[in-house]
C-alpha cells in the first residue's frame, strides 16, 4: 500500500498528551505527508476529509509507544533460557547462541521482533547492541522496510568482562575496538537520518567489564563530534556497583562522570542498582535511564527506583530489553509491570499511576531518542506516529477510564491500527509493510538451525510424550 497524501483519524478517544495533557472524549487527528497538522474535537474540526479516512469509533487514539532498550537478535531466540540464574543465562545460553549468529539470523530475527512490535503499537525503538555477526546492513534494510523509527546501536568493545567477572565472555561475541569504531563510521554514514529521518546509528557501549576507560572517552568523543548518541547497560546487576568500586573506587555515577558518560545523549538501560543519592546526579545531567521491569523481575535483578527517579527529575523511559528476558516486544504489558510492581516495594497503590507510565512509554522514549519536539504526543507540527487502541473488548468492558484500561487490563495485541511518519505500518490488525506468514516460517527454520549449531537443546522440563 502507498503512503496516503493525508489521513483524516476521526470520532476517536484522543490522549493527545500535550503540555496541559488533554483528552477529547470525540476526537480527530488530521495527518498531511509526516506530520500531525489539526487535534481537535471532531465537530470542532477544519480538515473534514482525507485520502485515508480511518473511523476510530470505540478506539484510543494514542501517540506511538516507544521501545528504549531492544534487543532484536534475540526475538530468535524468545523462551530458550528460561528461569536460569543471571551468569548461566549469559554464559550457557544467550551469549552461546547469539555467538553463533550469522547475517540472515540477524535478519530473520529483527523482522520477528519489528513484526510484534508493530502489532503492540511500537512505532519507534532503541536497539542497543548490534554485533557485527548480526549483519547491520541487513537489519537496517529490515527497519527502513518495515517503516517504524530506530536507533540502531552497533556494539562496542575491547575486553571480555563482565562487571566483575574478567575473560568471561564467549568467542563468538568478542569484538575488536578498531573494528567496532571502523564499523560504527561506515553504518553512521550510509544509515544515519536515511529512510525518511526515521533511522539513527548510536554507539552501543557493552556492559562495565568489556570497556577500557580509554575506549569509554574515545566514544564519548566521536559520538558527541558526530552529533549523535549512546546507550549501554549500567548497573543491571550489582556485580557492576562491585566492578567500579574495586577497580576504580568510585559509585556508577562518580564512574560514568569520569568517563564522560553522563548527560541528555546517553541511555542507561536498567539503572537498578544506583544509590539514592547517585540519582541526584542523573536528574542534573538529563540522563535518560530506559526501566525494564519484565527483565529485572525475571532474572531477579532488583527493582529499579523509578519512583524517586521521576521525583528527581531523571528522565525514564520503557524497555522490554529482550525474548530471552521478558519474553515480549509488548510496551503495553511492560506498562501495566511499570505500573505495578512499584507498589508492593514501596507500600503505596499511588506510587505509580497508569498516566506516569504512558508517559514514560510515549515521551519518556521521545526524549531517549533525543527526539522529544518530534514525536511523543498528538500536536499539530509533531511527526504522525500514531497508535489506535480497539477498546470494544470484551476483557476491557466496561471502559469507563480508558487510560486506566489501557494499562491495567489491555495487552499490546489489542493495537488496531500503527501509524509511522504519517504512514500507516498496520491496518485493521493486518501489517502492511512486513509479511507476517513469511516471517513467522523464517524465524522458526532459523531458530532450529541457530540451536543446531550452537549445541544447545531446549526442552520442556517435563516429560514430552
Ligand atoms: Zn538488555
């Protein structure tokens, strides 16, 4: 299907998440070329027709979703390390598997992965480590076809830690510094701003441990040079809070500071083990910290203090982090963990609404893409990322307080339509850019082969008959 001209999005549940945070209970959204042009009540309305006219009755119309921290090589290898400890998880499994990768897994995997994020309402994410055995071309092929917005951050490395843990990692995943900063510059040149604007090329820093200081402040400096950004796991385990205290006497934060790590430009995914004071230091440097909450709670890393982050001021954005780890690509049913699994910690039902999360979900991963006056909320001059919710369910009756709903009761399969830079990716729940059957076929041979290499066999723990 060709891109329309202009979409006329009317009689819908608009959250437009605008500065003053409306909803229009009877609203509609008037879409011309990329971008947003009129957010208005539907009667209220001066555009009255479009080249695509989209009825959103019974549906919320929300801005896109964004997936902060994303591993797309590991849609293939979704539920193969289940319930396992943290180093077993890495050592056994994920990084045996992911060591075996060729180009066309890489491939097959990320379309697995943009697939379901697309049908759960995901229309622009960070992809935080990019090896070169993934093939990065390929996947950037994959990203500017299936149409939705991305960072895509080739990994960079130069020792085989991690955290405490020195010379653990597997063969297959070790890279080399030159190689990683020769690869970085050729991706950054041929797909940075390419396809549209839609695609970034990030520097995806490895965890503490598999980075000399001297690598750290030789990205710090080529990123900030090329304009553009960076993101890595920090303090995920509490090895990492070890790891600097040891080798270099410092907090995570007083580390990242030397390094230069610190500010707007860099996503921190995880951010469990952080001191409360060391949250001060993030929220007076703008740095963005990408919650996971499926992952920390399924390998048992802790839970993060998003609560006195955003009291702070840090800015938090969403992650599903991976298949291995969460096991979905759903930001819908990572919001609803967002937004529940703050209570229990803290002994307050109040400490964590479903309207915070929404906004961690929409602008809090506009402002880790460093695109926060582009996307984020449904206003007039922003870029067309939008998401329609089909309410009229029945697991979502009565619909009394849609946003609410949306958080509490919903999952990311009851996403209708998706809407990228003005181009619609999913209509009717059928995708328009990817073909599903094919990708599912694919990503099943794929995963058999990917086992068969690796040596690794996953099987249920009870007796299969
Ligand atoms: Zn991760």
């Amino acid at each position: 299907m060709s891109t329309p001209e202009s979409i006329l999005i009317k009689n819908g549940y608009v959250v437009t998440m605008n500065p003053r945070r409306e909803i229009i209970a009877d609203g509609s959204v008037f879409i011309e070329g990329p971008e947003i042009v009129e957010v208005a009540r539907s009667q209220d309305m001066v555009h009255r027709g479009a080249e695509l006219v989209i009825d959103a009755h019974h549906m919320l119309v929300i801005p896109g979703l964004v997936d902060a921290h994303v591993h797309l090589a590991q849609a293939l290898i979704r539920s193969c390390a289940d319930d396992v400890s943290l180093v077993d998880w890495l050592k056994d499994y994920v990084w045996v598997l992911q060591g075996n990768f060729t180009a066309a897994d890489g491939r097959a995997s990320a379309e697995l992965c943009m697939a379901e994020m697309i049908r759960t309402g995901t229309t622009a994410f960070i992809e935080c480590m990019v090896h070169t055995r993934y093939g990065f071309n390929g996947i950037a092929e994959a990203a500017e076809r299936a149409g939705m917005r991305a960072a895509l951050s080739k990994i960079i490395m130069d020792s085989t830690g991690y955290a405490d843990s020195p010379d653990i990692m597997y063969p297959g995943m070790v890279e080399d510094a030159d190689a990683c900063l020769r690869e970085t510059d050729t991706m950054f040149r041929r797909w940075h701003d390419r396809a549209d604007g839609r695609l970034q090329v990030w520097y995806g820093l490895r965890s503490l441990g598999a980075v000399t200081p001297e690598l750290f402040r030789t990205v710090v400096h080529e990123a900030r040079s090329r304009g553009t950004r960076m993101t890595m796991h920090l303090g995920e385990v509490v090895d990492d809070v070890r790891y600097v205290r040891e080798n270099y006497g410092m907090s995570l934060t007083g580390f990242a500071q030397q390094m230069g790590l610190l500010g707007p430009d860099m996503v921190f995914a995880h951010g469990v083990h952080f001191e409360d004071a060391e949250l001060q230091v993030l929220a007076d440097t703008q740095t963005n910290i990408s919650h996971c909450p499926a992952s920390n709670m399924k390998l048992a890393s802790g839970f993060a203090k998003v609560p006195l982050m955003l009291k702070l001021g840090v800015p938090v954005s969403l992650g599903c982090d991976g298949g291995p780890s969460n096991n979905t690509y759903d930001v819908v049913r990572e919001m609803r963990l967002a937004a529940l699994i703050h209570k229990p910690v803290s002994g307050d039902p109040r400490v964590m609404d479903a309207q915070t999360v929404l906004e961690m979900a929409a602008l809090g991963g506009a402002r880790a893409l460093g695109l926060d006056n582009r996307i984020g909320s449904l206003e007039p001059g922003k870029l067309a990322d939008v998401v329609l919710v089909d309410m009229d369910q029945t697991g979502l009756m009565p619909n009394t307080n849609p946003v609410s709903n949306l958080v509490y009761a919903g999952c990311g399969h009851y996403v209708d339509t998706v809407i990228v830079n003005g181009r619609p990716l999913m209509r009717g729940k059928r995708l328009l850019t990817l073909d599903e059957e094919q990708i599912r076929e694919r990503a099943a041979r794929h995963s058999e082969q990917l086992l068969a290499r690796a040596g690794i066999d996953v099987r249920p723990q009870w007796p299969v008959l």
